[in-house]
C-alpha cells in the first residue's frame, strides 16, 4: 500500500463546499461582531448552507451528517419564521 489519498470533486461535492462555506462565513462574521445573530441573514446563511450540504449527499451519503445538516436547516428555518413574525408584529 502506497498510501495515496483521493478526493473526488464531482459537482455535488463543489454545492456541498458552497454550503459549507456559508455556514463558516456566517459563524466568522458573527465572531467578528460583523453580524448579529438576529439579523435575518444569519439563519438564512445557514438554512441554505444546510441544505447545499445535503444535495451533496446525493453521492455521498452520511447518515449521521445528514441527521444534523437536517437539524440545522430547521433550526435555521425556525429562526428565519420566528424573526419575521417579530418583525410583522413591530
């Protein structure tokens, strides 16, 4: 054994990067004081960046990856619809 390691970088995989690209974004510019948690593109950034890195699943399942990009795209979602519902209200 030689041992090489491969990476495959088909299409998915680029979309799954994407999406993790968004969520680290999101998580960096909170830490920067960049932006707050409430504004609305935080959970947006991590709803979309959780659901770019389930479509990179397609070819590459991981169920327990799953379970939680499931979780966080409706956590994000939850905090999506909970700020815009405070915000109709104000």
């Amino acid at each position: 054994m030689t041992g090489t390691f491969a990476i495959a970088l088909d299409a998915y995989a680029v979309v799954g990067l994407v999406g993790v690209a968004l969520i680290l974004g999101a998580y960096f510019a909170t830490q920067q004081r960049w932006l707050n948690t409430e504004d609305w593109r935080f959970p947006f950034a991590n709803l979309i960046g959780s659901c770019l890195i389930l479509f990179s699943f397609y070819t590459a399942w991981n169920l327990p990856a799953a379970v939680i990009e499931v979780c966080w795209a409706a956590i994000s979602l939850w905090g999506l619809l909970k700020g815009i519902r405070l915000r109709s209200q104000a």
